[in-house]
C-alpha cells in the first residue's frame, strides 16, 4: 500500500499550536478537533476522524529554523505518537505512521 504523503513546514511556528493546527490542516480533519495528544492518538492511529488517512509519512521541513523548545514539543509529539501506534499493534490495529524532520 502507498503511503501518503504530508508535508509540513514549520519556517514561521512560534508554538506547539502552529504545529497542530498545521498538521490538522494537512490531514483535513474536521473543525471540531482538539489539540491533545489523546486526540490526535484517536484521529491518526485508530482512524475514521480525518479526511486523509494512514499510512502515511509525515514530513517536517524547516526544523532548523524552530527553537530548542519547539522542537523538544514536536519530538515530544512523534515519541507519544510513535509508542501509541505499537500499542495500537499489539492489540491487533495496523497503523503506519512515519515522520521524518529535515
């Protein structure tokens, strides 16, 4: 199965908001989703929220650019994402999620 593509660029984030609110954009989910972790948990591993979903590869451009604690709450964001998709596995959901940070 192909992976989708999202690219994210994070040139002009100032906060862990301009992140999710990126990344929401990008997965087109709906209006009413929240910004927490559990959140994003339950629209990108477990499925059927966003309008584009897994598998896919999340790329994020211009990390450079972000400061020390931005990119501490984006790696902070992969590694939650990243240990919840392996529970999601053991108990029998195929999830594929990759990130990559350039």
């Amino acid at each position: 199965m192909n992976k989708n593509k999202v690219f994210l660029d994070a040139k002009w984030w100032k906060c862990e908001g301009d992140f999710y609110s990126a990344l929401l954009e990008k997965l087109a989910a709906p209006a009413w989703h929240s910004h927490g972790l559990d959140a994003f948990v339950d629209s990108m591993i477990y499925g059927g929220i966003n309008g584009v979903e897994q598998p896919y590869n999340i790329t994020i451009q211009n990390t450079g650019s972000l400061d020390e604690i931005m990119k501490s709450k984006i790696n902070e964001f992969i590694k939650y994402i990243e240990k919840e998709q392996i529970v999601a596995r053991k108990d029998g959901y195929d999830s594929e999620i990759s990130f990559e940070l350039m």
